[in-house]
C-alpha cells in the first residue's frame, strides 16, 4: 500500500491509538481491589514501609500475649509467608494485562538494501478472557493469604506451646527443690533419733531418706536439662536464631485458659479453621480455573504495522492475525480437567470438615480428662493428704511416731502438685490446640485481620 509521506505518518499513531483502544482495558475487579486493600492494611501493622516494626520490649513479668506477639511479628517463617503472599496479590494486575508490544524489523537485501521496514505489533485478548485471568489470579492470592493466616497461627501457637512447657519446668523444678529440703530435713530428724536413741529402725529409715534424695537430685539434673532444651525452643519459637542473644525469659504460673462451649467452637472452627479456610480458597480458584478454560475457545488477535523507509513514497504494510481455537477436543479437555480439580476441591472441603470435627473432639476430650483430674487433686487429694501431713508431724511431735512417716507423707504432698502441674499442662496444650483450630490464639493488635476468616 502505497501512500503519501503525510498520510502515512498520520495512519501509523492511529493505528496504534486504534489496537490500544481495542484492547478495551479491563478495569481492577472487587476480588483484585479488596486483595490489594488487605494487604496495605495488614502490610501497614506486619511490615510498615516494607520494614520490620518494632518489637515489644520483652521482660521477665511480660505476659503470655506479649511474647506471642513477638514471636508472630519476628519469626521468619511468618515474614516468608507475608511475602509470597504480597508476591501473589501483585501478580493479579499482570494476568489481566496486555502482552507487551512487539517492536519488529524487515529487510529486503540483495546486492544493496532494498527495503527497510520497522513495525509495531500488539497481541490483543478479549477483556473477558482477561477478566477470567485476572478472576483466577485473585483467588490464587487467597489461597496464599490463608498460607500467611496459617503461619500467624502456627507461630502464635508454637510460642505459646513453648511458654507453657517453660512454665511446667520451672514449677516443677520448685516443686522437686521443697522436696529435696523436706526431704533434707527428715535426714536430720533421723540423725536425731538415732543418736538419742529414739527409735528402733531409724538407721533403716535413713537409708530409704537417702534413696530418695539421690532419686530426687536425679530428677533435678534431668529437669536441668529439659529446661536447657525448653528454652532453646522457646527462642527459637521468638524467631530467634542460635547466634542471637538470649531473651529474658519468663517468670510466669500455669492457670487454666477459660475456653467457650462445645458448640461456640464448633462454629468458630467452620468459620475460622485455618487449614478449613485454605481449602475454600482453593474452591474459589477452581472455579476460577474452570471460567479461564472456557474462554480457551476465544479466539485472540494481534495488530501492527510496518513502514518501509527506503520507498518513495513511503509504504505502509499493515499485518493482522487471529488465533483459531478450532481443537474442540483440547478445549473440551482442558474444561473438564479444571472442573474435575473444582470437584476434588470441594470434596477436600468435607473431608477436611470431618477431620476437624474428629480433633475438635480429641482435643475437648484430653481438656476434660486434665480437667477431672486437675478438680480431684485440688477438691479431694491434696486437702486430705495435707491432713495426713499436719497429722503425722503432730503424731511425731508427741512420740507416737516416728521421723520416717514424715517424709512420706510430705513426698506423697508434692507428688501429688506435681502430678497437678502435668495435667495443667496437658489441659493447657490441648487448649492451645482447639484456639489454633479457631484462629483465636493471636492477640488483639496483631498483624491479622478481624476478617481472617474470609479470604480475599
């Protein structure tokens, strides 16, 4: 096409004006919208200005909440789901958007250049396709904000764990001292009696006191050692590495966590189950899947031009293509390969469901059976074994019996806060566990939406 200089250098913006316009650009969707309004309302509290905040000032009488905090804010495995999640909600914008244009160039050569033609060429979609895309994209970015919700909990739950295993060791440690002095104490009421000649087997009753107090000094040194272990969990629970200074480390008392009923958790766990909450997002993006692989049979378009600079005058070559979507087969496959993962999706809904239904259980069990031991220690076996105590310590007192008893009836005390401490544990994991299944396990004020339940 042979045109006038003028008229070509006129045609070639238009042309390009024109494949632009036709594009029809396809606006940011509510999904895409809401996606980027979460993620600069969490980034702004998680990592203002892509940085990490400041963390809370930790000391020896902060509260369980405080170190969690800190744990959700510093760990690295949060940050590293934070981030593949921001990655996911920026590529939403690039599904929906144009290929970039092509710049192209032709010649003709034989003995000298004969022709010299520079282009322009631009792939077009339709603004369905791309709005199908751009629908898929965003509820690939749900799935991995549920990944970021996922590794809040974990972490919440992880720290939170770590607190309560350092809590039970140093309460037990005290518990194993009193009973290394009490039992200390009735080797010198011993001494006593047998140097005085009070009682007839008390040489007997000393050997069983010393017995008992290498057992106990054993039981110390491995506590010393659990100890060693708990803490170097509980800092790495904080996000810290080994290389870190220790932090301060808490000087706290197990108490019971007040849970809501049977039924108040099952419905928190079907609104807010984090692992329950994946699998939804993953039916949105299967169905966004599917809406993509129909629009396969949309044909798709690309538009250019070429000028050939060495004519007189200057020609114009305009180019056009279409893509043939005509492998029906290919197409009807590909639909019901994503409708097939829709399916398998939803299916993983149930079952995930009844899974939870099945620990939600396990876990309300194991918090009862803690609880019904902890509530027959403190209401029947402690006050009648500190009976038996102040009874035999009173009978010692008179002569009516001897040191021996006294360190039994002491351990047997202290065996029994000891076995109270284990169950109060065992109750508090299993709590921890049913609000890591509610996603009620990060404090107010932490980097999580109150809508965590919802994806985006």
């Amino acid at each position: 096409m042979n045109l006038p200089s003028s008229s070509v250098k006129k045609l070639i913006p238009a042309l390009a004006l024109g494949a632009l316009l036709t594009s029809c650009a396809v606006a940011p969707s509510a999904p895409e919208r809401q996606a980027n309004a979460q993620a600069d309302r969490i980034g702004a509290s998680y990592r203002p200005s892509g940085h990490k905040p400041a963390l809370p000032a930790l000391t020896a009488g902060s509260s369980q909440a405080d170190f969690v905090r800190f744990a959700v804010l510093n760990h690295p495995q949060v940050e590293a789901a934070y981030y593949e999640w921001r990655a996911s909600v920026a590529a939403i914008a690039p599904a929906r958007a144009l290929p970039d244009p092509q710049f192209t160039f032709q010649a003709d050569v034989t003995d000298t250049l004969m022709s010299f033609m520079p282009g322009l060429m631009f792939d077009l979609m339709t603004p369905g396709k791309r709005s199908a895309m751009a629908r898929e994209a965003a509820a690939s970015s749900g799935v991995y904000y549920r990944d970021f919700v996922s590794a809040v909990l974990a972490a919440a739950a992880d720290a939170r764990k770590a607190w309560i295993e350092l809590a039970f060791v140093d309460e037990s440690a005290r518990l194993g001292e009193a009973a290394g002095a009490s039992l200390e104490e009735s080797v010198a009421l011993a001494d006593t009696d047998y140097v005085t000649g009070r009682g007839m087997s008390t040489l007997e009753a000393r050997l069983r006191l010393e017995n008992e107090i290498a057992k106990t000094r054993t039981e110390l040194a491995s506590l010393g050692d659990r100890l060693a272990a708990a803490r170097t969990r509980f800092k790495s629970a904080l996000g810290l590495l080994p290389g870190d200074p220790d932090p301060v480390w808490p000087q706290a008392t197990l108490v019971s966590t007040e849970l809501p009923g049977e039924d108040e958790l099952w419905r928190r766990a079907q609104a807010a189950n984090p692992e329950l909450g994946r699998m939804r997002a993953m039916v949105e993006m299967s169905v966004a899947s599917v809406e993509v692989a129909r629009k396969a049979g949309t044909p798709d378009f690309s538009l250019g031009a070429m000028v050939d600079l060495k004519a007189s005058p200057l020609m114009l070559r305009p180019t056009a293509t279409v893509t043939l979507p005509v492998w029906r087969e290919k197409i009807a496959a590909n639909i019901s390969a994503a409708t097939a993962r829709n399916r398998a999706a939803g299916a993983r809904v149930s079952a995930e469901q009844l899974s939870v239904a099945a620990e939600l259980a396990q876990m309300l069990y194991m918090v009862r059976e803690s609880e019904r031991m902890i509530a027959y220690i403190d209401g029947t076996a402690l006050p009648n074994l500190d009976r038996i105590v102040a009874s035999v310590e009173a009978g010692y007192q008179t002569g009516m019996s001897g040191p021996a008893m006294i360190p039994e009836a002491r351990l047997m005390a202290l065996n029994m806060r000891r076995e109270r401490i284990a169950a109060l544990r065992d109750r508090e994991i299993a709590a921890t566990d049913l609000m890591l299944m509610t996603a009620d396990i990060v404090p107010p004020g932490d980097p999580l939406p109150a809508d965590a339940s919802t994806a985006p």
